[in-house]
C-alpha cells in the first residue's frame, strides 16, 4: 500500500490508532508513506491520497512510477533508457598494473564502467578468494588514473565502509535474498547493481530491489545473469524474457550479464547481443588480458579484442533498436503521466488499482 | 561412426563378418556408410577412410559437415545462412478465407512463408483440435493463391500422406522424441522444423535430428521454442544460448519461435529479436487478425500491424549483424574444407578425432 | 464439463442444435457423454443430470469418481489400493533364456509382473534399439511360463497388434504427450502404464490419461519417473510431491519408477521406498544379471540380489504405512525400542551404521 | 587437499617456501592442515601423510571420515544415525504464551527439539519480519521451561551474539552460499541446521557445509527443503535423490524439510516420509494452533493433531527401515498379510480407501 502524503500529521496519527506497520521514504523527489498489512489499510485513510498495490514490491513498480529511472554512477555515467551502458574488466583484480592497462584498453575500445572482484563469493572455501581491500584500492586507483566509474561486488553489510570510492557496489547473485545487506545498502547510498539469484523469479528480485529502495535508495540496476534451466547448454540459460518482462513491471534500468550465463568465452557475445534485443540497458562483461591464466572463471572471460567486438556490434544494434526510439518515449511517457495524474485525480481516495499500463 | 566410402562392397564384407549394425545413407551429397557400436570399428577398416564420432548424432554435426546448410523448402525459399527467413500466421487454421486475408497481409509485410496448425496437440482432449485434413487443404489452397510455401504440423506418421500438399513439415515439442515419427520424416523427404523438447539438452534435439538425417533426409531446421525453467515470467524459457551452441554444433539451419515462449503477445517481439542476435536463420511467428478470438493460443498471437513492426526491426538487425558477414563466412568456410581434406588426407584411416572447428 | 446421462436422445438433440462437440463414453461401469467447450454448456442441460469441470481432464478426476480405481492386468495383478505391485526386469530383453532365468529369480524374490523392452527408444538411432517383435515373443513365453503378466513399451500405434500377447502396454516419457499413440491406446484396451513427461506438469499429465479414458479404456496406471530439475544429483529427480498430488486429484493408480531417476545403481533402493513412502501404489524396478554388460541403461540396473532386499523392504513400508493396525504397530515399536536399546548398549555410541535389514 | 599432519613445524616451513594458501583446523579430534591450490602439493609433502581431494569440499567428505557425524544439541539431543530426531513448531514466534503451550503438545506428541522463526526472511519487505529479539527470548524461555532444544534462523553476523541461548541456528535457503555468515557460524561454534539453496547442487551445498567446518565447527546438520522443478506441483520439490547422494558422499547427518517443499498442509505428511525412506536422520517441521490464523506461511503449516500422526508413522518407518530384525519383521509381515487377507474378505474387493492408521 503506498501513501503520496498531504499531511504527514494525519497519517501518523491514524496509525497510531491502528496495528499497521510502516515506513516514510523519501524516494525520486517524493516523500512516501508505506504502510501494512493491506487489511489496515481502511483505517488510515484520513488527509492522503493513496493507492494500494498487492505486490512485494511497490516503490520499483511502473504503477508507483510510470517513467524510466535513470541511474547516475560517478559524474558521468547515467544508465537508463537514453544509451547503452557497458561495463567491462576483470573477473577478479588480480593485480594493479595490469588492472589499469587492461582499463585503458577497455575504455579506449568503449567501456564506459570498470568492474573488477575484490571479494570472490566462492562455491569452495578453498578457491582464490580476491585480494579483498588491497583490489577495492587498486580499483579506486584505475578510477582517479582512467576516469572511469568502478563497480565492485561485497559480500556484507560488515565490509561496506570499505566501498567508499567504489562508485557501484554490486549484489550477487548468491546475495540476491540477503536482507540486511541489502537494507544496509539502501542506506549506504551508492548506486547497486542487483544480480537476480539463480532460481529467483522476477516476483523475488523485484522484492529484493523495494528492500534497498525502501531504505531511500533509488539507485538500483537490476542485473540478469542467467539462471538455472535443465536441459540448457549454458552454465545458466540467459532468461532474455525476464529482462523484457521486469522492464514492464518496473521502471529500473536492467542490465544483462552475458559472461556468467554463458560459462564459455565462445558464447560471451552473442548472448550479449541478445541481451540488448530484448532491452537491456547496460551490459556486465568479464575481460581479461590471458583468460586462460586468470585466477577465476577463466573459461569465461573473452580477450580485449573479443570486447572491442562485441561492443561495437552491441551499440550498433542498440541504436538500431532505441534512437528512433528516443522521441517515442519521451512523448508516450507525457502521456501516461497526465493519464495517472487524472485516474488520481478521478479515483481521489478511493482504494482501486492504478491505470494498467498501455 | 562414419565411413567416408571409397569400396562399398569391402566395407559391406567386414560387417558381415562383424557384429555391427550399419546404415548406407546418401546424404548432402555423399554416399555414406555408418556403423555400430564403436567397439566394432576396427574391424571395419578395410578399405574405407574414416572418422569415429562419440556423439548421439553424427550427420548433423559440424564435424561431418563444417559449412552451413540450406534448406529448400518450396521453390523460393532458401533457409540458411544468406537470409532470415520469417514464417508467420495463425496457430490454428479456423477459416479458409480468414487465412487467405491474413496471408495476403503477412506477404505484403515480408512473410516468407505462411504458417498454420491443422491437426493441433492439446494438453486436453476437450480441446479445440485443429480443421485437420480441411485445415491442411485451405492451406495448400492459400500457398498456390498467395506463392508462399506453407508449414504445418504433424503428429503421426499415419497422417503423412495428407502432408503431400504441404512444403514444410513440423514436429512438435511433444513429439521431438517421437522417433518412429522421425524415421516417417526421413523417408517422406520434405524439410522438416524439428522444434525442440520443452526439456530436451542439445544433444538430445540433435539426436532426434539425427533420426531424419539418416534415412536421407537432410533438409531440417532446429527450431527453439523454450524450455521449462524455474523462476522465469515466460511460458517457456527462450534459450538463445542453445541457438548459439547448437549452430557451433551443428551445420543445420535454427529457428527460434519467440510466441511459445513469451505465452504473452507484448513479449513477442523482444524474444524474437534476441533470438536473431543469438543466431537464428528463421522466425516462426503466430499472428491472428483478432487474438481475442483464436479458438487456441489466443494470448500469444500478435495482429498484423505488430508482426508487421517485429518483421521490420528483425530484418534491421539481421542485415546489421549478418550482412557483412556473408562475404567473411565464405571464405571462412572454404578455408575450414581445405583444412578437412587436408586432415583427412594426412590421418588416412586412422580413427582419429575430428579437427576442431576454429 | 460432465453429463451423466439420463436420456441419450434428449442430450444429442441438444447438442445437435449448439455447436458443441462431445463424446459419449462407456467407462467404470456408467454411460457418460461429455460436451464442450464450456461456454455451449447452458444450452444442452435438457434431460441430462451433469457437472461442469474446468480442468484438462475430467474422467481421470476425482471429481469425476471419488474412490480408486483398480487396473487388473492378467489374471492374477490387481493395481489398486491394496497391495504393492511391483514388476521387475531388463531395461531391454536381450535373450529369451535369460529372461526366463531372470523372471524366475524375480518371481520367486516377490515380483508381481516381469518387464522389459522389446523397442526401445534411444536419444541416437546408432545405439541398441531393442529386440523388437522377437522381443515382444520372448517376453509372453516368459509369461507362459512363469505365470507372471508381461509390460513392455510401445512406440507408436501401427506397431499395436504386435502387443496382443503382452498384458500391460507402457508409453514411455518421450510419448508422453503423443496424442495419436494414446487415443490408439484408448481403444486397443489393454492396460496402459503412462509415464509422465519429464518436463510435464501433473495437469499435462492427467491431460494425457484422459486421452486414453476419453476413448472408454480405464485401465491407466500414472507412472512417475523424474523430471529435469536443476541442482539434482540424480538424472532425473523422483518427484515425490507429484506422486502424493496426483493421488489426490485422479483415482488412477500410481506407479513409481526407481530406475530412471536414479541413474545409477545405489539410488534405486531408497527411490524406491520414498516413492512408496509418498503413496505409490506400484513399483517398476531394472534389474539384470550382469549390469556391467546390459546393452542399455547399465548404470541404473539392479542385481537380483539388491532387487530382493529393494522388494522386502517396500513390501514391509508399504504394509506399515496401509495395513497394520494400533495394536500391531505399537508392540513392534515398544520391541523395536527395545532392541535399539540393546543395540546400543552392545555397540556403546559409535558412527557405525545400524544392522541393515536383510 | 588435505594434509594429516605429523610435523606442524615442517609443514609450515614448507608452505612459507612455496606460494600456497593454508589453514590449521581442529576438527572431529584431529588436527589438519588444507592446502591449495593443488598445483602447490608436491611442494609441501615434506614429513606429512597426506591426500589429495579435488571438490568443492574436503572435510565434509567420506573420503575425510568414513564413519557418520553425530551432532549433539543441548544435553539430550544427538542427531545422526542412531535416531530419528523430529524438531516442530511454528513458522514464525508469534506469542510467548503461545509459543509454551504448543512446545508442550509437541513435546508430549514425540517433538525432539522446537523451532520458531524469529528474524524471517520475507520475499517483500512489506511482510511480516518476525518478533525479532523477542522472539529469540521467547524460544529460550520455552526450552527453560520444557527442556527442549530450540532451533531458530539467523540472517547475518551481526545478529549472532542475541544467539547465545538458542541451541542450534539455523541458516536458511536464501543465504545458503552467504559466505562471511557461514565463516561466522564456523567461529560461533553452535550447532548449524544448513538448507540448501533452493537453486544450488550438491557440490555447492557441500561447498557451503565446509565454510562452517574449515572454521572448526564441524557439527552441521545439511536441510533438505525442496528445490525449483519445472512441472512439479509442489511449491519446491523435495529432491529425495539429493538426500540419499549426499549421505553418501559425507557423513553429515542430513534433515528433511518437508513443509517449505510441500508448500500445502495436506502433502507434509506424504514429503516427511518419503524424506525418512530417502534416508533422512532430521526432520523440521512447520505445526500451528491455528494455520489458518498465522502470520506467515499458512498454508503449510499443520496443525498439532496431523503432526501427533506424521511423528508416529515417521518414527514407525525409521524404526522398520533402521532398525527391525529380520524375526520381527518378518512376524509382523505374516500377521500383516493375515489381516490384509482378513480386511479383502470382510469389504469385498470396492475401491474404499484402506484402514488409516490412527
């Protein structure tokens, strides 16, 4: 149930007089009231408009917010509907020099984020784990000398303070249901790329993204990367239908992980490109100079010039799908904001569903 | 195990004298002889060169065959490597002249063929089952009106005489493993679209190929239709890494049918461009001038004027990402034959592995 | 939806003025006509007492007939609620005395029925196929002879009249949902052991038994052998939710096979008694003399030897779970405690295992 | 790689000459020494008897210890292969008086120990979280007062110190390869109940099991709770195969969640024993006063009378399958089969259900 608060007085008050749950968020310029079990929902009705969703997720949902969010990484990157975002680098860092000329590389051929694992959630704890805080500093580095925006995976709320020059701290997918880091982060307040887990649903993982935005953090990339499917030749089958569908459930920028899904450098590029034909926003691609000596994954990894590749196709095709796009948009999402403003208008307090989305 | 023939009755004496089942199939071109179990082989030398595969196909694979085949499927359709080729129209055939209205529309819109179920599997046997034989006929009637050549499906050998009509036969999911049907197919000699099991590996859908390949009938498309995964929004999940890994398996052209898997006509499209960037040589699309009222599949059919969009954006992209290609894949493949004859010259009758493909 | 008739002429004449197709079925013993689709319902009431389901099956329910059905095959099995039935044999018949060796040892081990294939249906067409028709001879002399009934899998309807001498006719997983195959069966009128599609939902499933009893044959045993699911150990995983959940929703009896999920040897014991602690109502068990050398599925054959401690433990759970009485039940318990006490007074607390069962 | 140490001081010269990760752990009364990577082992064998194991796991393996792992909780309960140990109660601690009311009827039903959620993780952040610390101090209240061991779900490091007096913590599926909480448990050194991740295989579930053990907490209890299964009915299937594999490839005692698989009431009581037949030493099961009125997973929670039946015929089936003689059994079969004979001649041969047992 979501409350567009007129007087914040009157809402706490009736809650006070009822056994609801809730929560004030100030989220996308606007100040929130969430509150539950629905059943209480009569009872606080007093002095707010409101609406009432029966979803897990409210705050990521297009009837909450109808228009496309864009994500700001550092000060120049901005994922979201208007470009395609990619992110390149390392599996792990395995090493500070060659993180950097590997990053030069990268941007020169297009990257425009650096990704690179400090912390390895590993199947066995007897796998090379990441350098940890001595990668997150190499990582930091790359960014003042190149100019990139770094994205970095952590593993808990504990380790946290460590990722204040990482520009996007990103979730795992064996994280993708661990609450409190995920509250942690929506207090943190760094831009999150939220990896859906393996065997969630698109239900789950946007439950997962309303826990870091219930916080106050709107600045979420939800990241497909494959999931578990008998009979797929993939190490996890690129669920492309997912990231077309979670884009019409929500207004977050979704980014399609090619490496993980494809488990073999061979198939990197081509489940890339079908990633951006079903609509992702932004690209996650693991590069390395020598994939057979990488620490990790190597099997995965492509070389630079696999990349340079893959992102011209990769950009080619994204404009090719979205620039004549552009305008459209820009015009239909006028549309469905004077459409949701009048349904309120209409409806005033009354508990109905939002306008379904055309 | 495959024998490249040079004296058939040598190779048929030491079978006689062996305990090996064989098969004498003329196929793409070539008079083949195959033989097993492997144990066998070498006793079968004699005077033949030839390779050992341990795969459950053997025709089909690019170690058999490394350049990409084509499949002709009434005079002017050509489905390979040079095009992509666009199927589209109802999933039932429900009325003559509906059908010859809706052709006549999908060929203005870039149909290159015309698709249509008459004898339709339903999960159910109080199910609308198809026109059959009547369906079957305002087909035919449709392909010699319109000059488009037509598919359909087939569910039982018994009913492969009412085919004769028909350019293109499809087997369904239900029925990727039925091989006794699949044998049926190879003698038939149409093209057959041999959709995928719902739960099928790779090696399983090209096993099944393999059944239509050996009695000599080469020209077969894989078609990828979604499999069942957990957690996925989709009806079935498209798997556009097995339509990248099935053609580095496998010369065989592959379709990919976006409107079974989306189970939603809004997720058509999207799935149907990932499938082209995957790889895919052909699209099978169900379109319906009022879905609302299909008597099967209403949901996933799309109209006209989207089929008619999806077409556009599909060819866009496959021109953007095949194009410039064509002329590389020439040489590339002429380069692969010599490096074949080459190997096969040095490795005499050894019964060595293939060459890998690069 | 379901008419019971009470006057056949008044139900046609209805129908003949709607445009509903129906059916008129002879089964368990009550004349029945079922009309549809749904939405014709109203208009054929004349007459006729009925109930309308909503669902891909209707006979198969138990909507439709509350109590169990039993499915007599010979003249000696009855599959029902009152006794295990367990058959046992090859994956494939390989030789006639062999088989008569094994069936012997079975019968006298406790087997209720011998199986074995006779065509077999293999991923690739260069492995075993199977006996075939001499196959389908040495399985009903071993009937004759040992007076156990006979199951053997078909794989399409024209091979039917070959099945007259064996008692139970087996659709395997791959024909699960051929639809030709199962109304064959429908009016062939043997027995049928249907097992599930190894991607189907227990709605497909119950689907496909209604095509054989939607033709007036009753006799369907529902057989679960695994379903694809990903993280599973085993080949295929017993899905013992289902075998539970169809019990509740179809009369049939149910089967479980062992074998085929288990993949290998060492599982096919505890499959077997977890299937049977999930409510199954028969067991189908590989077994062969000398699995290391079985032309098929060796892996997951059993020894006569394992298949006899498999069959009497079954044999004591099942009789547990169904048969024994408060008074039986609780002085085994208070002398089983007993015994453990000694147990582990004579053993003092260490990791051994306990004394199996023998 | 594992490393039974004679000399520590020659190991560890050893290692700081070669490039090899290492740690020391005292564990189930020895003390060893795990080096990796592999490649570093010739390096290090200096005055150490040693193997070799190339998984994900090595402490958890058979091949580490043969011999099955009791795991003791409090001072009465020691789960493993001499008993069956049962733990129930609600899904989330709602009440405290409550809470002691139902621990005292499942405790005089045959409960071992209590479980009770506390901290929940919930799909939505919206739901209903648990009483929290509360909670925790209600559960150790019961066990004061009925002098059962509780068992109750942790969500991150952070929380472990409120853990104190909480006998045995339970980490659920969703942090199943939460690696920094797993390390933490391995240091908190309480019993650890481990589910596995709903989408993860054996080798990952082990892979998290020897996080906790390579800290020196070698008591874990692995949970089986039902994966995601395309097809299966249940809302996870309860992978029977999985718990029978993984006691044969650890020594772990492994539990059988059958309320998460069954995911409805009715089908808790069938998974329970199919999980006992497959092998299982545990089981955790959901029981409220009042399903219908709980605040979280209603539906699958039963109530204190089904659970009084579930506990008798699971302890029943453990007993026959465990423990029972060869005389014993085979007395209790012939008057079994005495009575079934009885039952068919007193009710004839109609379809009635079976007597249940009380």
């Amino acid at each position: 149930m979501i409350y567009f608060l007129s007087e914040e007085g009157a809402f706490k008050e009736a809650v006070s007089r009822s056994s609801a749950s809730y929560l004030m968020v100030n989220i996308y310029g606007k100040r929130v009231a969430l509150a539950w079990p629905d059943e209480d929902a009569p009872r606080l009705t007093t002095g707010a408009s409101f609406m009432t969703i029966r979803r897990p997720y409210v705050l990521s949902s297009r009837e909450f917010k109808p228009e496309d969010t864009f994500v700001d990484v550092g000060e120049r990157v901005r994922i979201g509907p208007d470009s395609l975002t990619v992110a390149a680098g390392p599996c792990s860092v395995e090493d500070e020099g060659e993180l950097l000329e590997l990053g030069s590389s990268l941007k020169r051929m297009g990257a425009d984020m650096l990704r690179g694992g400090a912390f390895k959630p590993r199947t066995s704890p007897y796998s090379f784990m990441g350098l940890g805080e001595e990668g997150l500093r190499a990582l930091s580095r790359a960014r003042d000398e190149l100019g990139l925006p770094v994205v970095s995976e952590v593993l808990d709320a504990a380790s946290l303070p460590l990722y204040k020059k990482i520009d996007m701290v990103q979730v795992g997918t064996r994280n993708a249901q661990n609450f409190p880091l995920l509250q942690a982060l929506g207090e943190f307040g760094k831009p999150v790329l939220l990896k859906r887990g393996m065997g969630n649903t698109v239900e789950e993982w946007l439950g997962a993204s309303e826990y870091v935005l219930s916080r106050g953090n709107g600045s979420v990339v939800l990241c497909e990367r494959g999931i578990r499917a008998p009979g797929s030749p993939t190490r996890f089958s690129l669920d492309v239908g997912a990231i077309t569908k979670v884009k019409r459930l929500s207004h977050l920028p979704v980014c399609a992980d090619p490496s993980h899904s494809a488990g073999e450098s061979d198939l990197v590029e081509p489940l890339a490109l079908a990633g951006v034909a079903a609509g992702a926003n932004m690209l996650l691609v693991e590069v390395h100079q020598h994939p057979e000596m990488a620490l990790s994954d190597g099997d995965q990894q492509i070389t630079p010039e696999e990349f340079s590749s893959l992102v011209n196709k990769a950009r080619a095709l994204w404009d090719l799908l979205n620039r004549a796009g552009v305008k459209e948009r820009d015009e239909l999402e006028s549309r469905l904001r004077d459409r949701v403003r009048k349904h309120r208008r209409d409806s005033g307090r009354g508990g109905t569903r939002p306008p379904e989305l055309p």
